[in-house]
C-alpha cells in the first residue's frame, strides 16, 4: 500500500497535463481544489477518474467522481477504493 505522499505523487503526476496554472501546481497539497486553484477544465476531470482508475486498477463510480474535486478528496476515493478491492 503507498503512503499518502507516494498517492499526492502520483496523483499530481496524473493531472499534469491537465494544469493550467503551473504555479499552483508547484505548491500542491491536500486542500488543493483542481479547478479552481489548478484552473483544470471540469470536462478533464472525466480523464483524470479515467487515468486513476487505470493507474491504480480501481473502478471510480459516478458518485465517488463527483467527490474528486481536491486532491485530499481524490486521495481519499482512491485509498477506499484500493482497500474494497484488497
């Protein structure tokens, strides 16, 4: 199992290319919110739920998506998601 920074690592490796504001994503923590702090198109955050699905072979449901607003939230979608599958 990867630990919170490991997860904070390669979540912010996922929505690189869906950054636009480079500064923000210099400083990312767990409050920060993808849209409005890394000014992520919302249409991206359908290709990031696919990314981490894909990268952490989870399912990401509708609801659990609808959570992944920060990168605290998504940490916590995806360490529940790992532990139903463990």
């Amino acid at each position: 199992m990867q630990t919170k920074e490991e997860l904070i690592a390669t979540l912010k490796k996922i929505v690189k290319p869906y950054v636009q504001d480079e500064q923000a994503y210099e400083h990312v923590t767990e409050g920060t919110d993808f849209i409005n702090d890394l000014k992520i198109n919302s249409a991206n955050l359908v290709d990031i739920a696919l990314d981490v699905e894909e990268e952490f072979d989870i399912v990401i449901d509708n609801e659990a998506m609808e959570r992944m607003l920060t990168v605290g939230s998504s940490i916590d979608v995806i360490t529940q998601k790992l532990a139903e599958k463990a």
